[in-house]
C-alpha cells in the first residue's frame, strides 16, 4: 500500500457523520473558486477526510509570505511539520512583497489566467483593495477551519476597519505594550494610565522612554492609544471612520480633537527620553537608562529570547486600552491547488502551529481558547503580555490615515518645538 493510500485509508476509518451546517459563500450565491471537492459538503468533522484525497492529487500548494521575519518560522519550522503530517504534499514558499503581489494577482485576474499562488499570508492594510477586485476566494474561513473553532470574530472578520466576512483568517496578531524591567520597577510600581505615566516621568526623569511616532509603529500605536484615552467619544468616533479621505483626516488632526493630546504630549516630553524608533527604545531599557518604554509585545519577547534584553523584561497595557493589529491568510480565488491550500491554512491555524508561531516570533494568537500560559514554557509565558489584561484592554488600530495625520501634528507640535 502506497504512503498516500494509507493515509487515506486510515482517514476514512475515523470518518464521522456530516454537521447540519454547509459551509456556503460569503457575500455570494456561489463560490468564487474551483474546488475539487463539493465545499458545501465541508464541515469541521469531515474536513480532512474530505479534502485529503485531492490535496494529495493536487501535489503542493504555493505559498506566498509578505514578511521577512517570519522566514525562519516558515522556512525551517511550520512548512516541515505540515509536510511531514502529509507526506505527499510539498510546499513551494516564496518572501514577497506583499502590495506588488497584490497587483500580480489581480493582474492574472484581469488577464484571466490562473492564480500564481495557492495560501497568501498578506498584510491586512490590502484585504480591501484586494478582496474588492475579487481575488480572494469568498471562502468563510472564520468558521469552516476545524482547527480554529475558537477564534476572536472581530479579528476574524475585520482587517483595518473593511468588513470581509471571515475571507482573510487572522494569523498573526501583534500589540503595542508599555514594557518595564522588573529590576528596577515592580508590577505595583509600574504606570498604568497616562497620568500615572506623568506622575512616574515627573519623579523619575528620563527613565521613561517613548519611541517617537514618526521613526517607530510602539509610537504611532502609542498616540493611537492617547487619543483613544483623551478625545471625546464623537472624535474617537471619528477617528475609527475607516472611510475618511487623507483631506478629512488632516482636518481632523487641525481641529480640537487632538489639542487635548497634544497638549499632553507637550508637557510629557521634557520629562521623557523621545527615541528614533522601536530598537532604540528597548536599547535604553537593556541598557539601564530607561526603565519604562513603549513596545512591541513581539519584539520585546523576541529580544528576551535572543539575549537583547534581560529576562526581568515584562510587558503590560494601560488600563485605557492600547491598540494592536495583524495580519492575515487567504486562498486566492485562482488557487490551482484548493484542497490543498485548504489543508494547509487548517494547519496553520492549529495549536500546534499558532504555538510554534508565540514560541518563536512571541506572535500572539486571535485563537481565544488555545492556552498560552499552558502550552508554553514558563520564560515564554513571562514575556507576553498577561492573557487576561489583554482581553481586556487590547484596543483595534484607529484610521491610518488619521494615524499619520496626527503623527505629522506630533512632529510639528512636540518634536520641533
């Protein structure tokens, strides 16, 4: 008996009767892709039993990665455990450009001419532009992937504020965090709102450390995060607007929305040490000038694991809220290789690959039920940011558009003057 055969065989044997639910397409009457399998057959119990045959018929699936940083994870970790699950499917990974990828895609679309990749972890700033050009297969990922039953449906189904319904799955979620070195600041000790970040910046000058807006994304999501504190309801409201042109957006950042912001910042940062970008900050840190600092769960947790950092290292969030994003996966709707592909995403959405993905690349999960305190070692655990205090004060990314609005007033009112 072939390799192939015994893993069908040996599916079919743990087959189970169908779910009363079909798996159907969203925002659509009929799906957008061609599948070898009947789609609206699949359901959590049948999924790989149904799919494996023409996963192993179709061969391979390829693989395209936006991200350099997540070569190694890929590249040496995730793709070899999946093909040695399924011996019999190989897969071609490419880094890419995520934007020109788009474009290439969407320009096989317009020629009529097959999808050049099968899976396609893709920032989310593009689900946009890219599912409204029709290249993301209408597959409701959020709900038909046995391995992630549990997963954050806001995440799930909305990137950058475009509603897509469940098309792109989150893979990778990252958030800005207030990180502190327990050597010198206790849990107890450590600023928690924006005015104990002043009370504590005015009894201990230039140990605390804020990466500037304009040379680092811990600054930009830490404006983000003061406007979501200090504005009012109606300017928040205004700055979660998704549809606001760049026009709109610079006069929201004029008005007097912002001036309470501003008016904070200015009196901050004499107090403070205001850094070039993200590795700056947590030089500092390391290094002892700065005790507090804004980051990057991710990197934090990645310097720790290289030595970078000192493993006293902890990461928090303001008890207002601190925002966070990610980036996610889809199957294109030209996919040559659907079974697989679909296979593969499952895989990567699994606890075993979602905690490889937190091990290595300290890359949080939007699966709400996987246990990360459980599942990994204690040292790993230590450098995330608790799961309760996240699912409590993780905050979604404001308008990018108002984001860099108020960057270019931070520049000018506080930096330069």
């Amino acid at each position: 008996m072939s390799c192939k055969t015994a893993i069908v065989s040996g599916l079919i044997a743990l087959s189970v009767p169908f779910a009363v639910h079909a798996v159907e397409p969203v925002g659509a009457d009929a799906f957008n892709v061609v599948s070898p399998v009947d789609l609206a057959t699949l359901t959590p119990e049948n999924f790989e039993v149904t799919l494996l045959p023409a996963a192993l018929e179709d061969g391979k699936v390829v693989f395209y990665d936006f991200t350099e940083s997540f070569t190694p994870l890929f590249a040496e970790n995730l793709i070899p455990a999946f093909q040695a699950k399924y011996p019999g499917i190989t897969i071609e990974y490419f880094s890419v450009d995520g934007e020109k990828s788009i474009q290439q895609l969407m320009a096989a679309k317009d020629a009529g001419s097959p999808s050049p990749v099968d899976v396609f972890f893709m920032p989310n700033g593009q689900a946009r532009v890219a599912n409204e050009a029709g290249i993301i297969a209408n597959l409701p990922l959020n709900t038909m992937l046995p391995a992630a039953p549990d997963l954050d449906q806001m995440a799930a189904t909305v990137s950058r504020g475009y509603t897509h319904g469940g098309v792109v799955v989150p893979f990778h979620r990252n958030q800005t965090a207030i990180g502190y070195d327990t050597r010198t600041v206790s849990a107890e000790q450590v600023p928690e709102t924006f005015e104990e970040i002043m009370t504590f910046a005015t009894a201990n000058p230039g140990t605390f450390a804020m990466t500037s807006p304009a040379g680092g994304g811990s600054g930009g999501g830490f404006l983000e995060s003061a406007i979501l504190a200090m504005a009012t309801p109606d300017c928040v409201a205004q700055a979660q607007d998704f549809s606001l042109t760049k026009e709109q957006a610079v006069e929201w950042a004029k008005g007097d929305c912002l001036d309470p912001v501003m008016a904070y910042f200015t009196a901050l940062k004499p107090l403070i040490e205001i850094t070039k970008g993200n590795t700056d900050t947590l030089t500092l840190i390391a290094n002892g000038v700065a005790t507090v600092g804004t980051v990057w769960e991710d990197q934090a947790f990645d310097f720790v694991g290289r030595g970078l950092l000192p493993p006293s290292m902890r990461v928090t969030l303001l008890e207002t809220g601190q925002v966070g994003d990610g980036d996610g996966i889809m199957i294109p709707a030209g996919s040559q290789n659907v079974a697989a592909a679909l296979l593969f995403v499952n895989f990567l959405l699994s606890d075993e690959a979602q905690v490889m993905k937190v091990s290595l690349n300290g890359s949080r999960t939007a699966r709400t039920g996987l246990d990360l305190a459980g599942a990994l070692k204690a040292d790993m655990a230590n450098r995330l940011v608790p799961t309760a205090i996240h699912a409590e004060r993780a905050r979604p990314r404001i308008a990018g558009v108002v984001s860099s609005a108020a960057t270019d007033r931070f520049v000018v009112d506080v930096l330069q003057q």
